[in-house]
C-alpha cells in the first residue's frame, strides 16, 4: 500500500512557496500596468478598455489572492501534518524495536 501514496514534504513546501510567490508576480504585474496613464495608451475607445480591464484584473486578482492563500494554508497544515505523522510513526517503531530487543535480551 505504501507504494501506491506517498508524500514528499520537500515537493509540498516548494508548491506552498511556489502559490506565495505567484500571489507577488500578480501583484507586480498589475502595479506596474497602473502606473500607466490612459493618455499614454491611445484613443478614448482603448483608454477605457484599458481602464476596465484595470479594475477587473484588480479585483480578480484580490480574489486569487485568497484562494491562493487558503489553499497555501491547507498546503502548510497538510505538511505539518504529515511531518507529526511521520516523526509519530518513527518513534513508535523505535519504541516497539526497543522493546522487542529488551525482550529478546531476556530470553
């Protein structure tokens, strides 16, 4: 069964840091648009165009941010759950190793 699901917690904390950095480049990329003027851009049609898109991605960009930020957060419990899990899992093999050898030993 092991063979068939595994978790590799240094993937999981690449993909959280991976989700935090894209919520940045979003960000960035929007900014640095914004600092455009609409006179710069050409006709009135365009500027308004350019105007809506603005506040559109400015709003869709807010709400990635959220989603972003819950899934990253379910990404941070989810490898620390699994870290728990596994550091359990270690000591309560150690422990039974132990005890097996103790008891070998009394034999």
């Amino acid at each position: 069964m092991s063979d068939e699901f595994k978790v590799d917690l240094t993937q999981l904390g690449y993909f959280g840091r991976v989700l935090k950095r894209s919520i940045s480049d979003l960000e960035s990329a929007r900014k640095a648009l914004s600092s455009v003027s609409a006179e710069q851009i050409g006709t009135a049609r365009l500027d308004e165009a350019c105007e809506t898109f603005q506040e559109r991605w400015k709003y869709g960009t807010g709400e990635l941010k959220e989603l972003i930020g819950a899934v990253d957060e379910g990404v941070d419990k989810t490898a620390l759950s699994y870290k728990e899990l596994e550091d359990n899992l270690s000591k309560a093999l150690k422990k039974m190793h132990d005890t097996a050898a103790a008891n070998a030993g009394e034999r």
